[in-house]
C-alpha cells in the first residue's frame, strides 16, 4: 500500500548542529553515511553530548565534504555561527568550538563499540532523577514524562549507542502532515522542519490522521530500493525549542507537542535493507 513519498532528506555530519538537505543517499544498515558522523564530549563532566547541554550547537551547522560508502569519521565543515568555518580534521578544532561555548569539549568521530567508557553516560546535572529528566524533556509542573521502558535498556547506561552517535536509532521519520497539524492548532508556534531534525520528510498525501506516521509502528517500509522498519514514536526533547538561526527560542513548542501529541514527534526507524533514495520516491507500507 502507497502511503506518500520522500519529500527532503537530511544529514547531520556533526550532532545537534545544523544539517544538510540532499537529493539522494545511499542508504546503509547503518543509517545515512556521515550523519552523526561527529559529536562533541563534555571534557568535564566526560560523557558526550549536544544541544540538550550546549544549546548553542543548534547554532552551527555541518555538511559533508565528499561522501564515501562508510560512515565514520568522514571529513566535513563545521560552520560557525559567525559564517567561519573550518574541517573537522583541524587539529585546533576543538579548541575554537570550546571559545564559543566558554566550555572545555572536545570534537570527536565515531570510535569503535568496543570503546565502552567514550560511550558512558556521565554524572547527571541534578541529584533527583525527575528533576534531570524534566530537564532534559522541557517538561513543565504536572506534564507527564515520556515513557522510556520502550526504550534499549543501554541508553541509559550510555550517551548514545555504542558504535554510534545517533540518541536511538539510525533514522528518525517526519511527516509534513505532523507539522501541518501543530501549526493549525497551535499558530502561536513556529514548527519548522528544523527544530525536529528528521532523516526523512514525507509527504503522507490525503492521509487523513493528524499524525500519519505514528501509525506505522511495527511496519515496514519500502522507499526507493532501501526498506526500513517503523520502531516507536520519538519523544521529543527541550532541543525543540531552542532559538537559532531565524528561530526564536519557544517553550511553547513543547506546551504544545505535550497537549496535541502527548510530547512525541515523528518515529525513529532502522534500515533493513541497503538501497538508494531519492527525494520524490513512494513510499509503500508492506507488512509488519
């Protein structure tokens, strides 16, 4: 069954920076090559992190320099905020981004799963565990948490998974009618593509439900020549409504993400099979 079609594609060399919009990608079992290619370490706390700690690296942006088949350490820009920009592999790299961010970090490719303690989640910033995860989440007063049982048990044990630096999964999934929906119920709000950084943005057509793609939880989809598989909605964290580029910083982003759509945005899925993908190419839905 035709449910729509790819309508951007995006990578993001160096997370929780800005991305890149392409026209096609050949998509791997692990995900996007160079998308979460790089990431930044918190020298003090020694874990690493993104725009959740350091909103100003929603401020930067990164793009790819030239693309091969893999996806570690592949050498791209990283622009700052000021329009300068320098290659990842520059040896002073981490020095500059720690000017900007008055913070000592460090820019990081991807190193092997067997690096555990590169992986390891640090010491939380609050004592209480509600009071770090309303943080994290931008929650408010009585808003319910996400429920983070459905979640890899070792996400809690690390940053990211280890091998990678993507928060879940390889792929996060949006439609444009998600976002369509919350700019007509919530017109106060500026719910840009940007603040919620999918993979894949797709046209889900005529579909009628306000939230087309959290219904294809436990399906698996054929895009192009490559099929992935929808694993659970993404909640949404205070990234969402941080203020860069054009963007003003909004909490009223997640007052509404948390009223229309019980905090969750868009699906986090996983290649099953290697293909290319273009914009424009339909998505077919073809069993669970």
């Amino acid at each position: 069954m035709r449910i729509g079609k790819i309508k951007s594609i995006f990578r993001y060399p160096v997370k929780s920076t800005g991305g890149e919009s392409v026209d096609e990608v050949e998509l791997t079992l692990g995900g996007i090559p160079g998308d979460r290619g790089w990431a930044i370490r918190d020298e003090v706390r020694g874990e690493i992190v993104g725009g959740k700690s350091f909103p100003r690296l929603m401020e930067f942006s990164s793009r790819l320099r030239e693309v091969s088949p893999g996806d570690k350490g592949q050498e791209a820009d990283l622009i700052f905020p000021d329009g300068t920009f320098t290659s990842t592999l520059d040896p002073e790299i981490s020095r500059k981004i720690s000017e900007v961010l008055e913070h000592e970090v460090t820019l990081w490719p991807l190193l092997p799963a067997e690096e555990l303690d590169h992986y390891r989640r640090g010491e939380a910033t609050h004592s209480d565990m509600e009071t770090e995860l309303r943080a994290v989440f931008g929650r408010e007063g009585e808003e319910p948490l996400p429920d983070l049982s459905v979640f890899p048990p070792e996400i809690f044990q690390f940053a990211s998974p280890p091998g990678t630096y993507f928060d879940v999964s390889p792929l996060l999934i949006l439609t444009s009618s998600s976002l369509a929906t919350l700019q007509k119920r919530v017109p106060t709000a500026r719910f840009d593509v940007r603040r919620f950084r999918p993979n894949f943005l797709i046209d889900a057509g005529g579909d009628a439900d306000p939230f087309p793609e959290l219904a294809w939880c436990g399906q698996k989809l054929r895009i192009g020549k490559a099929e992935i598989e929808i694993l659970l909605e993404c909640p949404r964290c205070v990234m969402t409504t941080h203020g860069f580029q054009d963007l003003p910083k909004d909490p009223g982003v997640m007052r509404a993400l948390v009223k229309e759509a019980k905090g969750n945005l868009g699906v986090y899925a996983k290649p099953l099979v290697s293909g290319q993908v273009q914009v424009g190419d339909e998505i077919e839905i073809f069993g669970p």
